[in-house]
C-alpha cells in the first residue's frame, strides 16, 4: 500500500462516524397514524369523486316538523330517487306545501273545473316514478283526455296511516274543496297508524277513538334528524352505501307481531295504548279503531260536499304470480284471520272490502286491473325484481286511470 493510501485509510478511521436521526417511539406512531389518515382521506375523496361520476347516487329527501302530523317530507325540494344502482332513478319535486308534484296548489278553484284529492303513504308519494307519471297526474290527464277539466292534487308521503291520512284530509285537503276525496289504502295502514301497535317513539302524530266516536290526537315529540346524521348524507358513499341500498337497515317491516323490533318495543312498555295485550286483542282493536278512523273521514267528507273513495293497492302475491303466468292460491283466512303476517296482501278482500261496505263508502279493489295489464303487456306492476313492492310506471298509469273512470262514473261529489 502506498503512502498515499495509507494516509487515506488512517483519515478514514479517525473520522467521526455519520448517525442515523431517530425519532422518539411515540412521535414515530403519530407520524404512521397521519400517513394512514392522509391516505384514508385521500382514497375516500377520490372514491366519493369516482362514485359520483360513474354510478347514479339517491339525493337525500329532508323531513320537517309539521304540528299538525308530524315528522313529512320538507317543501320545495328537487332532486333524483334512486335504488339499487338505478333500478330505481327518478326525478321528484315537492312543491311549496310539502308534496311530491311538478306543480303549486291552489285554495281558489273553477267550478267548471273537477278537483280531485288523492291521500295515501309513500305509494300515492311516488318517490319510484317521474313526478309526472304518477297515478294523480295520470288521473288528471286520463279525464282532460276524455273532454273533462280536471285537477288532481295528490297527499302522500313515506310512513303516512290512516290515522295521519284523516289529519291531512281535516286539516290541509278540505281546504282545497275537492268534489272528491280518493284515499290509497295499503297493507301496512292499519300498522303504521294504531295506537295498540306503535311505539310512543313515533315519529308522527296518531288518533284514538273513544266509545263516542270522538277522535284525540296523540302528540308525537317533535323530531329532527340527528346532525350527525343530516353531516352524513352529504356523503355520496354514505347515500349510496345506507339510503340506496339500505345495507344497514335491519328493523325492516316490523308489521309482523312476531319481530323482535316489535316485541321489544311490547316488553319495555313503549306501545302507545294497550299494555299487556294479547297480540290477537291488540289486532282486533285495530281493525275496530281503522274502521272508525275511516268512518270519521267519511263523515267529514260528506260535511264538506265531497264525495269519498276508497281504493286498495291489490294483492301483490296475486299479481306477482300473475307476471310468472302462474296461479296465486292464498293461505287460508283461519290460518291468519286478521291479516298480519301471511295473509297481510289479503287485507282488502277480508277487511277494507267489509267496512266500506258498512260505512256505504264506494270501494275499488285494484287487483284485477292490474292483473289484466301484467298478463297483456308482460310488464312488472312493481319494482319486485329488486324486493320493492311500490308501483312501477304500469302500476301508476293502471290505478290513475282506474281511479279516472270512477270519478267519471260517479264521482258528482253529490253525496248519497
């Protein structure tokens, strides 16, 4: 080795040796949980930009609190329905009072000009079809076309029972002096209504009859969506993962007596009326207090020169079997008497059908209009591919123009 080498060898030795720069234990782990969270939050906005720009994404629908009813859909919103990735896509809009349709109300009327009011739940809301393909405006349309004048407003919303159909009807629709009054009846209206079956935690006002027939309301408290909630919505993924495809809904129809969400509600004492019931009893009174409700709205009705009308949605396992040209044999009337588990589509033959004709009300059974049209044009009355038993546009236009002929028919608002 040469001087030269060994001079750089021995510099080498004596320098001081380079140290790695290492950070306290605690600081290191903050420093990997905000690389994770920089890239959580990165992977989240490049998904939530994704999502909306390749799948259709539900707007959220905001509620408000109405005194008069309840929790219900707020005014003056637009937007776009959707379930699944786009089974379901439609466009709504609520007007200045809160009601799914493309157009305002007004109190001041024509004589010459027919008005018909329609009430129901989140079937006559029509949340699944353009707001202009739903049954009300395919009854008015159905009557201009046959040379009549004709306006039809339309009072439904998502989670609405008898019980809050006759405080629309008393305290909003007779405002509008309808000729006739047309109310939707569905399976879960007898539910969503009693007070022997829903919890005091409602979210909307109910009635009770007394053995006078005079109807008290019971108040709800009044309710506003959490902020985490209303925070959360604004979320594309959120929408998509728990409005569109309801992956966290697990209450689901709590209308059988044998879920669990009801038998909770039974054992901590949160039912509104009628503890200690047997589950028979408590349907027996709720078909005793839906027929007095609807006697009640019949009699206001007739006060006010309005001619009413009830209508049942139709048997969906009929119509169903139907699309698959098959035959629809119901389970016997003993094995479910009242209508609440296996029988339930069955209500409007055993029940609805009954008590119109002993309050002398006119009453329509859906179920074999819709069926001849299924079986004609081979088209779903529903949205049953994707388990959702609303109507589809078929559905709509069949009840609109059903409901069309009989105020044609009938519908004079003389009162019998």
């Amino acid at each position: 080795m040469s001087e030269g080498e060994l001079a750089a060898a021995g510099a080498a030795e004596s320098a001081p040796t380079a140290q790695k720069v290492r950070l306290p234990h605690g600081r290191r782990w903050l420093f990997g949980l905000a690389a994770i969270g920089l890239s959580a939050a990165v992977a989240l906005l490049a998904a939530e930009v994704l999502l909306r720009a390749l799948l259709p994404v539900t707007d959220v629908i905001n509620s408000f609190w109405d005194p008069v009813i309840g929790a219900r859909t707020a005014p003056n919103q637009t937007g776009r329905f959707v379930r699944g990735n786009g089974a379901i896509s439609a466009r709504f809009a609520f007007n200045s009072r809160g009601w799914n349709q493309p157009r305002e109300y007004a109190v001041e009327r024509s004589p010459e000009t027919a008005r018909v009011c329609l009430i129901g739940d989140s079937f006559v809301e029509a949340l699944q079809v353009d707001a202009n393909d739903a049954m009300s405006m395919v009854g008015q349309r159905a009557m201009v076309a046959a040379g009549h004048a004709a306006e039809w407003y339309a009072f439904g919303c998502s989670g609405f029972g008898l019980a809050q159909y006759y405080l629309t009807l008393r305290h909003y629709v007779l405002d509008y002096r309808p000729d006739v009054v047309i109310v939707l009846l569905v399976p879960n209206d007898v539910y969503d209504s009693s007070p022997f079956l829903v919890p005091r935690t409602t979210a909307l006002n109910t009635v009770h009859v007394d053995a006078d027939g005079a109807p008290h309301v019971l108040l709800a408290a009044p309710f506003e969506p959490p902020l985490l909630r209303r925070v959360a919505y604004a979320s594309a993924i959120v929408r998509f993962v728990n409005v569109q495809h309801a992956l966290f809904d697990r209450d689901g129809g709590v209308r059988d007596l044998r879920h669990p969400v009801f038998l909770r509600h039974e054992r901590a004492g949160l039912l509104l009326m009628g503890s200690g019931l047997s589950v028979e009893e408590r349907w027996k009174r709720s078909w005793k207090h839906a027929e007095d409700v609807l006697r009640l709205m019949r009699d206001l009705c007739r006060g006010a020169g309005s001619r009413l009308l009830l209508v049942y949605c139709g048997e969906n396992p009929a119509l169903r079997a139907a699309y698959a040209g098959e035959t629809f044999v119901a389970a016997p009337p003993e094995s479910d008497p009242y209508c609440m588990n296996e029988r339930i589509w069955e209500m409007g033959v055993d029940w609805f059908g009954p008590i119109s004709a002993r309050l002398e009300v006119p009453y329509i059974d859906l179920t074999a209009a819709l069926a001849a049209e299924v079986r004609r044009t081979g088209r779903r009355h529903d949205f049953g591919a994707i388990g959702d038993d609303h109507y589809s546009e078929l559905g709509h236009r069949v009840a609109g123009e059903a409901m069309a002929r009989w105020v044609l028919t009938h519908g004079d608002g003389n009162v019998e």
